[in-house]
C-alpha cells in the first residue's frame, strides 16, 4: 500500500485539475518512452512516436529533445539541428540538450557551434564527461592539442 501511496496521489492532483502536475506528467511521459526506445535501440520506433508528438506538443522540452535524438541516431543530424535548437531554448538549463545539440554540429561538420554547445554544456555542468570527452575530442580534430589535453584530463578526474 505503501508504494502506491504516490501514485494515487499524483492522480488525484492530476485529475483534480492541476495544469503543472498535467505537465509534468506529460514530461515524465515522453522521459519514459524516449529512453525506452534509445536503450533498445528501436530509433525508428522512437522517431515515429516524437514525430508525432512534435505536432501535438511543440512547447515540450523533452519532445523536441527526443524527436532530434532519434533524428541524430538514424544519421540526420541536419534535420536534428532544429529540434535540439528548440530544446535548448525552451529548457536552457539542460546540460544534456547542449551537449546533443553540440553532436548534431560536430557530425553536420559546424566545428565552431559544435565547441559552444559543448561549452554552454560545461557551464551548466562542469562534470559532464560526455562534453568534456567531446570538446576534447573538438580541439583534437583542430589540432588543437594542449586544449584537448586539458578537457581529456579533466574527464578523467572524475
């Protein structure tokens, strides 16, 4: 009984009218099936459901994340860009949708943008081994060796 305790309460406030809990079960939502489909794999599955999702739901953070991740992981980074964009704008505190936007630059071959997501990434959270692994790996395409050096050790420091 204990564990449906939070449940029953999150329904009763949702259904009691309560428009923030609405959202924030539609976040919850779409966290669930996006990282559903990115751990098994089924991009094509996960690009179907943002697809839709983006035309229902366009002020949503998580799907326009979501749908420019699918879109990332079947090899369209060009069509990703917009989607990753508009998720770092409507949630800009997210290091996680600067660091994807900064992948989606790096494989559209924008190295410039590709290194400012990343750090906007790194300013939102200096410990996020994926951006630090990534700018180093920026400043090493660029030949930029003692940059890359630095992130690399600081990625592993942590």
């Amino acid at each position: 009984m204990t564990r449906s305790l939070p449940i029953v309460l999150i329904m009763a406030l949702y259904f009691s009218g309560c428009a923030e809990l609405g959202d924030l079960g539609s976040s919850l939502k779409y966290n669930i099936q996006g990282e559903y489909y990115l751990h098994n794999q089924d991009f094509e599955q996960g690009r179907e459901t943002f697809s839709q999702a983006v035309k229902t739901d366009q002020q949503n953070p998580e799907v326009q994340y979501y749908y420019g991740r699918f879109l990332l992981a079947e090899n369209d980074a060009r069509q990703a860009l917009p989607f990753l964009k508009q998720a770092t704008v409507l949630a800009p505190g997210e290091s996680e949708y600067h660091f994807w936007l900064g992948v989606a630059y790096g494989e559209s071959k924008q190295e410039s943008l590709e290194r400012k997501s990343y750090k906007k990434a790194l300013d939102i959270d200096p410990n996020n081994i994926q951006a630090l692994t990534y700018m180093g790996n920026n400043y090493l395409r660029a030949k930029k060796y003692k940059e890359a050096l630095e992130y690399y050790d600081r990625a592993l420091e942590l």
